[in-house]
C-alpha cells in the first residue's frame, strides 16, 4: 500500500503528540503528589491510619464508718446570785462530722465534782471552805431545759450526713443556792464521748 509522506509525517507527529500528553500528564501526577502536605500523603496510604482496640476494667474501694468531733469552748457562766428569781443559762456548741448514714450518739459525763450525777453536776472552788464549795447545775439536749444530757453511749438518734452538724449544750444553775460560799474559782469539767 502507498502512503504519501505527508501522511507518514502526521501519524509521526500524532503519535510524538500522544507521548507529549501522556509525559505531561505523568510530570502533573508527580508535581501534585509532591506539592501535597504530608497529612494528605498519610490519608491515601492505607498502612498509616491508626487502628484502635479497647477494653475495660474495674475501679473498687471501701468506705469504713468514721467520725470526729470538735472541742466545744468553755461552758462560762459568769456571776451566779443565789438571790436572783431566775436561774443563770450559758450554752456552748461543737460540732460532730460522720460518713453519710452513720448513727451516733453523744454521752457527757457527769464531771469530776464529788458527789456529782449526770441530772446534777456540780462545780467545785478549790478556794472555798470544805463543805461549802459547790454549785450545782445541769447541761441539757435543748432551749427549754427538759432533756437532760447524760452519758448514754449507745445511739440517740443522731446520723451523720457527711457534713458537720452543730450541736449545742444549754447550762442552767438553780436557783437559791446560799450553800454555796462566795469565791470566783468555781469550775467543773465535762468528758463528751462520741459513740458510733
């Protein structure tokens, strides 16, 4: 078959046209690739994504009953006169801290005065005669002075809440206690036991 050679020429030129275009395309390829950031090159590779696995496990403790208790401030009277018609009040408070839940109970002993009991304490003057250096008083749960506050240590219907809960003693002298010889040393004190 006879081909001219000016159609020889054009196929050569169409195929060093195609291989032009095919490099082109090849040397684009490559500038693309190369121009990518290197987050972009990880996420078209397959063996650089992260593969994660997860599991569990137990975290366990135990909480025990406990309490504690501040010291409550001095109970003070201050000047008693058996003439007075009413008797002489004075309170203090403390406060007692316990586990959520947690009973308790608040015993105060009866003092160190001789002759003492938990419904009738009395305070003692080193200073005054023997036989005249007492006075009797009383240490009560409330305002109006009717629960006596005795030395149970068995629960008395306190319960911790986790926080700490005030608690007030209320004083109280009677009245008419001309026995008692004047001095200024009168003093008593109290052991408070926390029970839970």
């Amino acid at each position: 078959m006879y081909r001219s050679n000016e159609s020889v020429s054009s196929q050569r030129n169409g195929r060093r046209a195609n291989a032009a275009v095919r490099v082109s395309r090849a040397l684009s390829a490559r500038l693309a690739l190369a121009l990518l950031p290197v987050s972009a090159l990880m996420a078209l590779s397959p063996a650089a994504q992260a593969v994660t696995a997860t599991t569990t496990f137990q975290v366990t403790a135990s909480v025990v009953k406990a309490c504690l208790v501040t010291t409550p401030p001095t109970l003070g009277f201050g000047t008693y006169d058996p003439n007075s018609s009413t008797p002489l009040t004075s309170t203090t408070t403390f406060n007692v801290t316990c586990t959520s839940g947690t009973a308790y109970s608040i015993g105060m002993s009866a003092g160190t005065g001789a002759g003492a009991t938990v419904t009738s304490r009395k305070m003692t003057s080193a200073s005054a005669a023997v036989g005249s250096n007492t006075l009797t008083y009383g240490l009560y749960k409330d305002a109006s002075f009717t629960t006596n506050w005795d030395n149970s240590v068995s629960a008395t219907g306190y319960s911790g809440n986790g926080a700490a809960q005030p608690l007030t003693v209320y004083g109280r002298i009677p009245v008419n206690q001309y026995s008692a010889a004047p001095a200024t040393d009168y003093a008593d004190t109290i052991t408070l036991t926390l029970t839970y």
